[in-house]
C-alpha cells in the first residue's frame, strides 16, 4: 500500500572476484565499482534488487536463461551476445591483456608453444586467448574464477593468462606477482555493459540508463571510480 512496496525488486548477478568492480572486502561484504554503480542508480530510480555473487560463466547463464533479472559483472559487449542479451549504456572501456609470471623468461607469444596457459571459462578474454592458440601453439586449462587462474600463473603452473586490462592492472597494483605483457597495446578493445534477457525486463533496462546517466551527469560515477581506482582515473 506505501510506494515503497509496489517498487519493483530484481534478482542481478555478478562475478564474486572481478575486482575493482566486484569483489570482497576484509568484512566478506561486496564491494567494488558495480556494487556501488548499482546501489546509486536503484536508490534514485526507486528499485531494489538480491545481488547474487558466483562465477561469471553462471552468471551470465543465470540471465540468459531467465532465472535471475540483470547482470553487472564486467561483461563485454559482443556481437554474439547482443543476440542473447541487451546492454545498457556502456560504462567502462577495457581491453586484453595478456600476462605472465614476474620473474618469467616469456618475452613474446611465440615463447609459450607448448606451454599452458590459464583462460576463464565463458569470457571475451578467453575467447581471445583461443583464436592464438592454434598460431602460438600452446595449451589451455580452464578455471571459473579470476583469483584461481591468476595464482596458476604466479605459482608456475600455468606459463600465462588472458584477462580484462583493468582487471590485471588493480591486481598487480594490489602486489599480485604478475606481469602485463601489452600494456599499450591491449587485445580486443571493447565496452563492459549492464545487460538482460534479449527482449525482457525493459523497464529495468531503461531505469538503469536513466539512472546510470544521472549518476554520471552528477558526479557520483567519477566519485565511485576515484574511490577504487585513485583520483587520476
Ligand atoms: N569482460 C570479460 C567478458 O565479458 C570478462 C568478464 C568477467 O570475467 N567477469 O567476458
């Protein structure tokens, strides 16, 4: 009877270890860029929402199978998924890295044939890994999450990675013992994007947009990047 019961509720998943978007504190609360992005854009356009915190692969399942609502989990827009999923507003730019141990003697991808190396299952970035695989050679192992392959790599199991730019970089800076291999040159560029059920749950689609643009026109996005990444991003 009070508007704030018919205001609408979502189910939305994330990935559990994508720091600086979507990651743990000290406490076990999540924290991070889109945690922040969606509690401000919900608080204004009077929405509320279950964040559900797994894998990326299940939790772009979970939206394309239409068992939860959205998804903000530094998802990539492609053209194969625009045919599954729609996107919001593109929010942050990214792009390719490739990765290797610190003190490793890979110089160029040419050195890893042979050798493994570690992809996330279901991401644009592993997929980018795959199509060098057959010109480069190597191997592939597969892992669910983020802070496991990372560790492959740093503990010498695994000679190199494929991961998202800022992703690799928020790691390093946070004493990750890895190293970026093109930091000028990244793989793939693209865009991360909120994004739903193709055709479904317009409404949250559009209050996102609304909300995201509010947020950025006011200031609070740039405050909330600043707050994970420093004042120079
Ligand atoms: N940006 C990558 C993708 O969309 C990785 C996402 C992730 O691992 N959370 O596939």
């Amino acid at each position: 009877s009070t508007s704030q019961a018919s205001e609408p509720h979502y189910t939305i998943t994330t990935d559990a270890t994508y720091a600086p978007f979507t990651f743990q504190d000290k406490n076990n609360n999540y924290v991070g860029i889109e945690q922040d992005m969606m509690q401000a854009i919900a608080k204004r356009e009077g929405f509320t929402y279950t964040m559900k915190p797994m894998s990326f692969n299940s939790a772009a399942q979970l939206v394309s199978n239409g068992q939860a609502d959205g998804i903000i989990a530094g998802m990539s827009i492609t053209p194969e998924r625009k045919e599954v999923y729609d996107f919001a507003t593109p929010y942050y730019k990214t792009g390719v890295a490739w990765i290797v141990k610190n003190n490793s003697t890979i110089k160029q991808l040419a050195d890893l044939k042979g050798k493994t190396v570690a992809l996330k299952t279901g991401t644009a970035a592993s997929e980018y890994g795959k199509s060098l695989q057959s010109k480069y050679g190597f191997n592939v192992k597969y892992f669910n999450d983020t802070d496991t392959m990372y560790n492959d790599v740093a503990v010498g199991n695994s000679a190199a990675t494929f991961e998202d730019m800022p992703v690799i970089q928020y790691a390093i800076k946070n004493g990750m013992k890895l190293k970026i291999m093109n930091a000028d040159n990244p793989g793939n560029a693209g865009w991360y994007g909120f994004a739903v059920q193709k055709g479904k749950n317009k409404a949250l689609l559009a209050a996102f947009n609304k909300g995201f643009a509010a947020i950025k026109a006011d200031g609070t996005y740039n405050k909330i990047t600043a707050k994970y990444l420093g004042a120079s991003q």
